[in-house]
C-alpha cells in the first residue's frame, strides 16, 4: 500500500477513497469566494477563496485551487496552492506542483518531488522549522 493509503484509510463503509462522482464540490475553477467555508462530507475544490476552510472527511485541493487561509479537519490532499496553516487530525500529502507556505499540524505527512513547502512542521507534537523545494527528476 502507498503512503497515501496509509495516509487516507478508507472509511468502513468504503474499501477505497470515494469515487469523484461522490464527492462534494465545493466549487470548481474560477469562483473568486470571500468568507468560510465547511464541508460535512468528503470534497474537493477548485476555485480561489479568501478565508479558512473546515472539513469533517477527507479533502482534496486541485490543481489551480488557491486557499488564503486556515484549512482545519480530518486529511487532507493538496495539488493546488495554500497560504495558510493545515490542521489536520489525519495526514496531509502535498502533491507534484502543489504549493504550501504556513504550517502543517498533521499526525501524518507526505510529500511527492515538485512540491513547494514553506513553514513550521508540527507530527505529533514534534516541531521543525523547514523549506522545501523539491524538485521532479522529469
């Protein structure tokens, strides 16, 4: 099993991580948002928002999603860019191209080559202060 699975354990009601299809989204690319946003169920996003967003399953930002603010919940996958702090119960795993600068408070973390990453490393009540920048071998 991959890090990621490790990261993600599927809920009991599902053998693998909801299908697209089932997920909620929030909103895809291009809605400028303004305020806070909560998600009850698994989702993933998109758009550009200015303001923190909360989240009681797994979340996914997507390539070209832009966060300015706080992400708090349970696991979360990023592929697009956040300037804010993640604190997630679960693990993190910030994607190839996927852009980071503020904290990461997590259980667990992964992190894949291109990815950018800027700020204080909190597993498990261990603190590091790091910046990333790796680089894919493409």
């Amino acid at each position: 099993m991959s890090l990621l699975g490790h990261l993600f354990k599927p809920r009991r009601a599902a053998a693998k991580a909801p299908a697209k299809a089932r997920l909620t989204q929030l909103a895809s690319a291009g809605p400028l948002l303004r305020g806070k946003l909560h998600a009850k169920a698994a989702g993933y996003f998109g758009g550009d928002l200015t303001g923190d967003l909360s989240a009681d399953e797994e979340f996914w930002l997507e390539p070209g999603g832009v966060i300015r603010g706080d992400l708090r919940g349970g696991d979360f996958s990023i592929e697009g860019t956040v300037r804010g702090d993640i604190h997630a119960s679960g693990g993190v795993a910030l994607k190839n191209r996927s852009r980071l600068r503020g904290d990461i408070h997590a259980h667990a973390l992964s992190i894949e080559p291109g990815a950018h990453f800027s700020g204080r490393l909190v597993i498990g009540g261990a603190a590091a202060d790091l910046t990333l920048n790796l680089q894919s071998k493409a």
